[in-house]
C-alpha cells in the first residue's frame, strides 16, 4: 500500500509499505477514505519531536471503513463507516474510566521512554513518534486500529468526509481547550492562533457561555475565518501588541480566560523570538514559549489559562512571578477524542439553538466527577444526535 513516511526533518515520502495486520484481538484494519494534517505534524515535519525514525508512517487524524476486525472486537463490523481518535486509549485502566483517554496507562508500549522524560507514560499516538508508542499513522491507505471497540466512534454514512474529519482531532482539541476554561457567563476569552483547534476552541467558547471571543494570530485569511466561522473579534499581533490590544479591549482587566492554540513552534517578533529561535535551534530549549508567556502576562488577575498547544520538553523565561502572584490557573492536556461524541452532540445541539447550559463534561478535572454523572451526560446527548452536522460545517 503507500503511505507517507517520515524521513527526517522536512522530509517527508510517499512510499510503498506492507499492509498492516491484526496483532491483537482487540484491532481492527480500517480502509483510509479520508486523511488531515495537524498542527501536531508539523512539529515532527520541523523535527522537534524526539524519537521519530526514518520510514515512520504519519498521520493521526483520519476515517474510512472497517475492513477486518479481531476476535474480540464487540462493537464494530466489517463495513461500519468511522473517525478514529487519534489518542489510544485502552478502555479499561483508571484513566479510560474517568474519560482520560490520553492518560491511557495501557496504549503505550514505549511508556517506558516517558517515565525519562515525563515522571509517567501517557497514552499512545497514531503516527507520533516512538515515544508515543510508534504506532503507524493513518496517512496511508490501510491503518491497524488498537482497541478498535473504544477508538473507532462509528458514524453516519450521509454526511461527507470533509464535514466529519476535524471529530478525529482538531474539534475535541479546540472544544476542550474552551471547556477546561471553565466560562461563566460573561467571560472574555482569548484565544491565541486561529488554526483549526483556534477555530474549535472559539466556536466552542462560544458555546459554553463566553460573551466575547477574541482571536490573535497574523495571517489574515485565518483571522478573516475566525470572525466569519467562529464570530471572534480579532487581533493581528504583526499590527499591534497583541497584550495592549487585549487590555484596551477589556477595559483594562485583561481576558478572563487564555486558549494557547498555538504550542512550540510559536512565531515570535523582536528580541524574545529572536532569543528562542537562537535557543531552540541549538537545542538549549526544545519549545518556544512566547504565547504561554503572553498568556501569563494578558490574562486578567486570578483568570485561566488553557493549553491545548502542544509542548515537548522544556522551555525557558516564563514569568513565574506574574503566574504566581496574579493567581493564575494553568490548564493543559492532550485531547480526550474518545469524548468527540458527546463534545459533538453538545455543539450540536446549541448550534440546533437549544439550551447553552447543557451538562459538561470536564477533561482535565474528571477524577471528581462520577461515571454516572457522565452516563447521565451520555443518555442525555444522545438525544441530541442531529446537531453533528451544525457542529463541524
Ligand atoms: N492538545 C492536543 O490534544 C492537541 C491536538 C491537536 C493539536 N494540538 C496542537 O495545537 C496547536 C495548534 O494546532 P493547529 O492544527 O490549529 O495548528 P496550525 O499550525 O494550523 O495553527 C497555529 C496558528 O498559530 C499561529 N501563531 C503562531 N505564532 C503565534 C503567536 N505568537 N501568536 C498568535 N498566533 C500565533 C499561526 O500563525 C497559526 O495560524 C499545535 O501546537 C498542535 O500541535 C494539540
Ligand atoms: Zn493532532
Ligand atoms: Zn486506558
């Protein structure tokens, strides 16, 4: 089959590789219908990713058809139309049950190499380097889907492609990073790049109460998205700086909430970007940190903050003092995708102009929350199922 495989920095190959197998009884082999890239690829396209091999297929966020399934798979069937999470969660350890997928204690076999790094090892990754366990991506036409029964959320076969695809990844990301901002009615929120998981996460905040929504980045086609798709109020940080901006437009008291959707590879202007383009480069930092330190000095005094921008490893000059002393909250998270249908039913249902202060379901915070509680969410999303549509357009 071909597939795209990773190379090495900047190079990236279509390249003809054998076709994946069922290992376990709990996998399936899904057929590729359609394929995205993330922000997250670029980051091992660039090569900041540790643990990458040449020959690596690609790819975390994808769909298509169930073509085998293992012994053990009970929900799925050969022909079921799906998106797959591109998190690995097995279903089963202490953080699947509390709706943790990408805390997963069983998807990664190379957990291993984190507990190095990280103190524990998370879930693993489709496509996402060996230190998110080496899972071969979905960027190629066949993909072996571990525990098929809990990634695979099973859709229906009349909307298209390109209308479900952002479930698998950017969506549940950019939903999260607005719900773990925990908005009351009134909040300002900002939000930081206006990539898809921007576009998600303000079209959500939205959604969850927020009065005003603000968009920073300095491409103007996707800030020009960001009030058409998402309704933000927008910022170009290339114009103005983007922290006066932000206090001019808060009377003065900075947003209530920041939404890092931008991550390691941030763009940065004057001597700071300087600085961290130097730094990283001679690999002294392994992340540019500019919007999680514009976050800490924008965001209003005792506001949160919500990191959905990935980091790998280390960064450097964070304003620990005005995190501190401000009393700042500090939220972050891989995304939690096996969630996507009730992040999507929610949307959907407040797109479909019902009730905005639907159950939510908290990410980050679960360990409190009981699974009844979530059941109850589930039963009552359920019934919401046609706002899926509204949500992703
Ligand atoms: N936590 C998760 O589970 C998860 C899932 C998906 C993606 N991500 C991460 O989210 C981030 C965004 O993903 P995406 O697909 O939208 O990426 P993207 O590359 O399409 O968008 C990033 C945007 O940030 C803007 N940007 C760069 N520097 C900026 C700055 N200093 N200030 C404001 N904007 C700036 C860029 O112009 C770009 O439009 C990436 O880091 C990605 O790895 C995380
Ligand atoms: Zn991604
Ligand atoms: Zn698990």
């Amino acid at each position: 089959m071909k597939a795209v495989c990773w190379h090495g920095a900047n190079d990236v190959r279509v390249e003809t590789v054998p076709e994946p197998k069922i290992l376990n009884p709990r996998d399936a082999i899904l057929k590729v219908s359609s394929t995205t890239i993330c922000g997250s690829d670029l980051h091992l396209y660039d090569g900041y990713i540790p643990s990458m091999q040449p020959g690596d297929i690609l790819g975390h966020e994808f769909m298509g058809e169930i073509v085998e399934i293992g012994s053990e798979v009970k929900q799925l069937k050969k022909g079921d139309r799906v998106a797959v999470s591109s998190m690995i969660g097995c279903g089963h350890c202490f953080f699947c049950n509390q709706q943790m997928w990408s805390l997963c204690d069983n998807s990664n076999p190379n957990a291993w190499m984190q507990e190095k790094l990280f103190g524990f090892g998370t879930s693993g990754i489709y496509g996402y380097s060996h230190l998110f366990g080496g899972y071969a991506g979905g960027d190629a036409e066949y993909v072996r889907v571990p525990f098929a029964d809990f990634g695979a959320l099973k859709l229906p076969q009349d909307i298209p492609d390109e209308k479900l695809l952002p479930i698998t990844d950017a969506f549940p990301t950019g939903y999260m990073g607005a719900d773990l901002c925990d908005i009351q009615p009134g909040d300002i929120v900002a939000v930081w790049g206006c990539g898809p998981v921007g576009q998600f996460a303000m079209r959500s905040a939205y959604l969850l109460g927020a009065e005003r929504v603000i968009g920073i980045d300095r491409f103007p086609y996707r800030l020009q998205m960001a009030s058409d798709f998402a309704k933000a109020e927008t910022i170009n940080y290339e114009e103005v700086d983007a922290g006066e901006a932000l206090k001019e437009m808060t009377g003065g008291r900075g947003p209530d909430a920041c939404i890092d959707a931008v991550g390691m590879e941030a763009h940065g202007i004057g001597p700071e970007g300087f600085y961290d383009e130097v730094k990283q480069t001679v690999r002294l930092e392994t992340d540019r940190p500019h919007v999680l330190r514009q976050m800490m000095l924008a965001c209003r005094k005792g506001g949160t903050l919500s990191m959905m921008g990935v980091y790998a490893g280390f960064v450097d000059k964070i304003p620990m003092g005005a995190f501190m002393n401000k009393g700042l909250t500090l939220k972050t998270g891989q995304m939690h995708g096996q969630k996507s249908e009730v992040y999507a039913e929610i949307a959907g249902a407040r797109f479909k102009g019902r009730s905005r202060s639907l159950p939510r379901v908290h990410a980050s915070s679960t360990p409190s929350r009981s699974e009844a509680r979530l059941r109850a969410v589930q039963a009552q999303t359920r019934q919401l199922r046609q706002g899926l549509t509204q949500t992703l357009i």
